[in-house]
C-alpha cells in the first residue's frame, strides 16, 4: 500500500523516507494514522552532525548522543506522533 502525501511517496504508514534536499530543512518524513487521519510529520535537522551507534565509536559521539535522548525525552516519550521520537528512532 503506497501513500503520497507531501509531494512524497510512501511505502506504508510508519515508513519513514529521507528527504536531504526538502526546502523545509528537515530530513525525514514519515506517515502516522491519529485520532483516525493520515497525518503527515517532518523531523530531524539537515546537515546535523548526528550519529548511530556503532562500533568503536568515540565518547564524544556517545555523550552527544546521550544528551540528544535527554533533551527530547519528554517529546520522544509521546510516541509515534511526535517528530522527536521519529528523529531518535531514525537518526540517532
């Protein structure tokens, strides 16, 4: 099942897509269903420094990481309807 929305395809609900290029400088959009609509939510920052975890990481990358989780855990705790928990999920 493809959604379009936003001059975007989308392979699902909860299928986030990049967007590196959108003049809205964010970086992913994904679909999400609330209260019954399709519901269309933009997150994370283009050209932001961030980074996966991933193997033989510095400390500075976990510490940037950590105070990412920390700073928007509130926001990252409303689920998937909130662009925080988008960006944690996909980028960080």
């Amino acid at each position: 099942m493809t959604i379009k929305k936003g001059g975007h395809v989308f392979e699902g609900l909860n299928k986030p897509i990049k967007t590196p290029r959108h003049k809205s400088g964010k970086a992913g959009a994904v679909v999400v269903k609330i209260k019954g609509k399709e519901k269309l939510i933009r997150f994370g920052m283009q050209g932001a420094a961030n980074k996966p975890p991933r193997k033989g990481e510095s400390q500075a990358d976990k510490d940037k990481r950590a105070a990412f989780k920390a700073r928007f855990a509130r926001l990252i705790k409303k689920g998937p309807s909130s662009a925080a928990y988008w960006a944690d999920k996909t980028r960080w």
